[in-house]
C-alpha cells in the first residue's frame, strides 16, 4: 500500500513532518536513525517553508494574486512582499544555525554581538557567496551618525532589513523591488538599497540543496547536535 494521503514515509514509519504530531504526541521521531532525521528536517522544511515561499514569490501564482493587491484595488489592500522577504530573511538564518559559525568581525562597517547574526552570515558565506560582498554608494549610518557609502551587505540584510522589518514593520534605508533587469540589487541615487527578492530566493534555494548536502558529511555533527536541541526526541 502507497502512503497516507498528506503524510510521507521514512524508513518505514508515516510521518506528518509536524514535530507536535510526530514527535510528542506519537513519539515517531525517536525511532528514526540519524540519516532519517535528516530527511525529516528535509522534507519538513521544503513543506513549512519552500513551497509556501515559491508560491509567494511567484508573480504568475494565485497565492501572489490573492496576497498582493493591484494598485487599482480597493481598499483594504494586501502587499505580502515585505513579510514573506522577513521569513525568507528568518530562514537564512535558522538554517546558519545548523552549521558553525564564528563571531569574528571580518567586513562589517561597525561591530556586532548577537549570535544570532553571525548564524544569518554563517549561511550567506558558505552558500549565498554572491551576497557576501560589499555595496558601494549606500548612506547607511550606525547609531552614532556615522554615515557609510560602501557597507557590507550581510549586514545590511540582518539590521535595516530582517530587523527593521521584525521590529517596525520596515526596511530602513532601502527597499524590496523587483527588477526586470538581471540585477541582484541597485542602490538608487539618495544612496537607498533596493534587494530584488525573486534572486535572493533563487539563490537561497540553490544555497538550501548545498546545505543539505553538507549536512550528509562535514556539517554532519553540528548539524545532528542543533537537531538535538531544535526538536528533542
């Protein structure tokens, strides 16, 4: 007999990829050997994430036209964009906390502490290396008032865009457009940095498949112990 309509089967045991059901209700993910967990993590991520984001960004999908009004539409209207690219932002970073990742302060234009940022790098620099760079001509300032012209953009990305969405509802500084022009960003002539999403999600997704690679062989270890901790079972 297939599966059940909705679930998926890994090493011969049904799974729903919810850890409550999978996991706490029915105990199923202790069962699983290291490689199946791996696998779980997979496929539960390309369900809870990838899709919903592929058919988010998609400009050509009914979830893009039922999310994001036309300018001729009346009120109220919907503009998605700026909170799917928050949660795009947000696995960056949950996936770089499955790798190691290390604090030294390398490119950036003033110092930072968290954790969390140098997990959102960690990812960027092993799988996003296009983005790991610098922009030049920006007017990015520090809490200081320093203005900065050339900024490094993981940077960028973690304190005007993730967090100035997650705290404010707002990209600080810069913007989220698409282009028609195969542009990953542009910075306009008041030095606003503007992030075409469609690429920086294609290159996540490219990044994502690396990833999982990765975390097969030499991220094994780090990988499985963040597991551990993520989903105890």
């Amino acid at each position: 007999m297939g599966q059940a309509m909705g679930k998926k089967t890994i090493e011969g045991i049904e799974l729903t990829l919810f850890y409550d059901y999978d996991q706490l209700r029915d105990g199923k993910l202790s069962s699983l050997t290291d490689d199946g967990k791996i696998e779980w993590f997979r496929l539960r991520m390309e369900m809870v994430f990838l899709e919903p984001l592929r058919r988010v960004l998609n400009r050509k999908s009914l979830a893009y036209r039922e999310l994001n009004s036309s300018q001729k539409s009346l009120w109220p209207r919907a503009a998605f964009m700026t909170a799917a690219f928050s949660i795009l932002l947000n696995g960056v970073e949950a996936l770089g906390s499955f790798i190691p990742y290390d604090r030294k302060i390398t490119k950036e234009h003033y110092k930072k502490k968290g954790s969390n940022y140098f997990a959102f790098r960690a990812f960027i620099k092993e799988y996003m290396k296009k983005w790991d760079t610098e922009v030049r001509g920006t007017s990015y300032k520090d809490r200081n008032g320093n203005v900065y012209k050339n900024v490094y953009l993981p940077l960028v990305l973690w304190d005007h865009f993730r967090n100035g969405i997650a705290h404010a509802f707002v990209v600080k500084g810069g913007g989220i457009e698409y282009m028609k022009k195969p542009l990953k960003w542009k910075v306009e002539s008041n030095g606003q940095l503007e992030i075409e999403p469609v690429r920086f999600f294609k290159s996540f997704l490219i990044g994502v498949n690396k990833f999982f690679v990765d975390i097969k062989s030499k991220h094994r270890t780090s990988f499985l112990t963040r597991f551990k901790l993520a989903y105890p079972c």
